[in-house]
C-alpha cells in the first residue's frame, strides 16, 4: 500500500513509500528514523496524533516532528 511520509528533523523530506499492510506506526519510525526514539518525536497520521501502535491504511499521510532540537 502507499502512504506519505514526512520527515521534519533537519533538513526534512517528504515522499510516497510502499509499505505492507499492517505495518503499525512505531514500525514504520524505526524504518524512517535512523536514530533517536519515538518519545521524542511528535507522530501524527492525517494531521492527528497517534499511538504507536496504530495500524496504517492505504493513503495514510505519517509525519514526525522532532520535539528536542539539539543545540537549541
């Protein structure tokens, strides 16, 4: 299934990736962020926030905002 990802740490980015169905949120953050974890991060599906848990469906938009910002 294809969903958007954006990425707000640094630079940014935002793409359409094909992932598996069933693939939950905190799977696909340990997939997109190389590093740090999810408890520093603001994670939102279709501009909601979401557990890690949740499931993710077809068209889904994730975005993760990071919330500790080194050097700040």
């Amino acid at each position: 299934m294809r969903i958007l990802v954006i990425n707000n740490d640094g630079g940014g980015f935002a793409d359409y990736i094909e992932v598996e169905p069933g693939l939950s949120v905190a799977d696909l953050f340990r997939r997109q962020v190389a590093y740090g974890q999810p408890s520093d991060y603001l994670i939102r599906v279709n501009r909601q926030p979401t557990p890690p848990d949740q499931l993710l469906q077809e068209g889904d938009r994730v975005s993760f905002t990071p919330t500790k910002i080194e050097g700040a």
